[in-house]
C-alpha cells in the first residue's frame, strides 16, 4: 500500500512531516520527553524549515475541520510561518490525528481493540505487534503522546507505519468507546472487540497493580500513592502469607488505604461508566443501541475463553501472551479481606453502576453470539 494525498494539503503535511522526522531524528533518542525538550525541538526545526525555504501549505481551516486541531492558541495566530509548522509537528492534537491522516490517505482497513484497564488489552495489543501491524492509540495530551510516541508523535507514527505490513491499522486504548466510534465516522463500521472484565475482578487487578508497583518502587505510583512505604509493603505482604490474623489484618488496611487515595477512585472507581457512558450513552438501553448499531463490534467478557472469536474478528493468529506481574492473587487478597463475600461489599459503591453495564454487556454478547451469558453468581476466574 502507498500513500496516495486525497488533498493538496495532506500532501504538503507528509512531506513537511518526513522532512522534519528526518531533521528531529538525531535528537529524538536522547531528549527527555519534557515541555523544555519540545520547545528545543521546535527551535530546530524552525531554523531548518527557514533554511530549507520548501513550501508546505496548510490552512487553518484545514487543520480546524479536516483533522480536527483544537488549540485554540496556536490556530488563532495561524500564519502557516515556519514557526507555526514546527509547533504542528510536536502538537499533540496533531499526533492524535494520526489515524484519520491514515484513514482517508491509504487503502487500509481498521480495526478496533477496546480495552477496559486490566482486561489483557496490552497483551493482544502485543500479538497484534508480533504479526508486523502498527497500532495507533489516542493521544489526547502531551503525556499521552510521549508515552505513545515520544516526542515527535505525528512524525514517529507515520515511520512506524511505513515500516510495517499497511493493508490494516489497529485502533486500540483506554478509550471512551462512543465517542471513538462517533470520531470516526464512517470508518467505525468496522470489526472490532471490546473487552472487559467483572467490575469486581478489574478492582482486585487494580489493588494489586497498584500495590506491585509501589512494592517495586515505580517512581511515578510511589509518588501518587505516598501513604505507602515500599518496604511496608512488601514485609506486609510476606508476613500475611502465614494466614496469620494479625497481619491479614495490616495487609487489609493497606488495601483500604489503596482504595481511599484520590488516584485510585479517579481511575478505577465505576471504570466501566468511563469507557461505555458519556452525554448521549448514558444508560444500558442506549449503550444496547450503541452495539445495535455497531453490530461489527463484540464485546469480549473473558479473553482467554474467547480468544477463537477475537481471532476471528481482528484476523489475527496465535495466544495471548501472559502479563501477569501482581505480587500476589486474587485469592490472597480477598483472603486478607475476610473472603470473597466480605471484599464484594468492600468495594460495592465502587462497582455498583459497572456491575449493571457488565451485566448488559453480557446480555449483548449472548444476543450477538446466540449463547448464554454467564450467571451472576459465577466464581470469578483469575489467574492470579
């Protein structure tokens, strides 16, 4: 597949982009992926583009209703100036018009990987990898795209998907699933998975991935979760291993001092009305409508016993590879919590609207696939 500019200025914004990729390649490796190190960026590449003098012609109209650009800064002093060209590129709004740019300019055919957090979207992410297809993911702010992409999201994006097999992109991430179908138009009548976990379950996940991550010092959530001490942590957690009363109990309060952070409830409380619900997707009615409507998109409850399905569906081959990093399982958590019962109701205010779209997502699966969705009281299955 090659690039084939639908407009003038698609063609200018791939050129001005291989071109400044070309320039910012040397220094891409070693700047930290900071605001001081964009601005260093930018001066590069408006002394390059100034030297070069090559035309690249894009209006702000262009950048307003072709790819969506939203800051309102850099469109209201829009003079299409080197300067102007330089900022573009290391934008991230640009960066996170990528797949539209791919969309509308190649002949490609996308396809969906909507991940609930901590239902093994990374891991089919990485089989999708393995088989030389490129994956774009949303990149909404600049540590977004820094994290996505570096610095030069746009830039390393396009090199990226030159580099590997073009007939398909993968739309994949934490998304919000209806306003990603609503974004791309006719491009979101395609296949694609939605997957998700028990509400109940991606909370035990969640404790755990916090708690993991703390215990090995991740500077960023050691940061965010300051109330925990590494080192308390990991003493805690290998003395709870006696089943010993008293420090069952410590590991409990640890728990709930994971569940009470700011962070945590940001993240994770009612984590399904995040990524299903939003001003017009607001209960499971029309969240029923929604998949009605998009009937190439399933939803996916257990990744492991559907992998057949989301082979199918995505064209894919192979198994999902195994990324469980917790510290400790499931069952040894709700064992420091008092049992199965007694951590359902410790985290029921948190999953109590999920727990309903779980339920609806369920329903939709079974309508979709012609089988029986799972009974309510079904154990959970994890694999630590």
């Amino acid at each position: 597949m090659r690039f084939r500019a639908q407009t003038p200025e698609y063609e200018a914004l791939y050129r001005c982009t291989r071109y400044c990729y070309h320039i910012a390649r040397p220094v891409l490796g070693f700047l930290p992926r900071t605001r001081e190190s964009q601005k260093i960026l930018v001066n590069l590449l408006h002394n390059s583009l100034a030297d070069a003098g090559e035309e690249f012609s894009l209006s702000k109209q262009f950048l307003i209703e072709t790819l969506k650009f939203g800051d309102q800064d850099l469109l209201n002093r829009w003079t299409n100036s080197y300067l102007d060209l330089a900022w573009l590129m290391v934008h991230e709004n640009l960066s996170n018009s990528f797949a539209g740019f791919i969309l509308e300019n190649w002949q490609v055919s996308p396809y969906i990987i909507h991940h609930v957090p901590k239902s093994a979207g990374t891991s089919l992410c990485q089989l999708v990898y393995s088989q030389g297809y490129s994956i774009f993911y949303p990149q909404t702010n600049f540590a977004m795209m820094c994290q996505s992409n570096g610095l030069f999201g746009f830039g390393e994006q396009l090199i990226e998907f030159e580099r590997t097999r073009q007939d398909r992109l993968y739309l994949s991430g934490h998304f919000n699933l209806p306003e990603m179908l609503a974004s791309l138009g006719n491009h979101g009548r395609c296949p694609g998975v939605s997957l998700v976990r028990s509400p109940v379950e991606s909370i035990s996940s969640a404790i755990r991935y916090v708690w993991t991550m703390v215990e090995q010092h991740h500077p960023v959530l050691v940061e965010i979760y300051s109330p925990l001490v590494p080192r308390q942590l990991t003493e805690i957690r290998e003395a709870a291993q006696s089943g010993d009363p008293t420090t069952l109990a410590a590991m409990r309060e640890m728990v709930d001092a994971i569940l009470q952070t700011t962070s945590f409830q940001e993240n994770y409380d009612e984590l399904l009305c995040q990524h299903y619900y939003n001003d017009q997707i607001d209960d499971i009615y029309s969240l029923a409508n929604l998949f009605a409507n998009y009937q190439d998109i399933i939803p996916i409850l257990n990744p492991a016993d559907d992998m057949e399905l989301i082979r199918r569906q995505l064209r894919i081959e192979g198994e999902l590879p195994r990324a469980n990093a917790s510290l400790f399982s499931h069952a040894q958590l709700v064992r420091a919590c008092g049992g199965e019962p007694a951590f359902r109701t410790m985290v029921a205010a948190k999953v109590f609207h999920s727990s309903e779209i779980y339920g609806a997502l369920a329903v939709v699966r079974s309508l979709r696939l012609g089988s029986q969705p799972p009974a309510e009281d079904e154990p959970l299955q994890t694999t630590g």
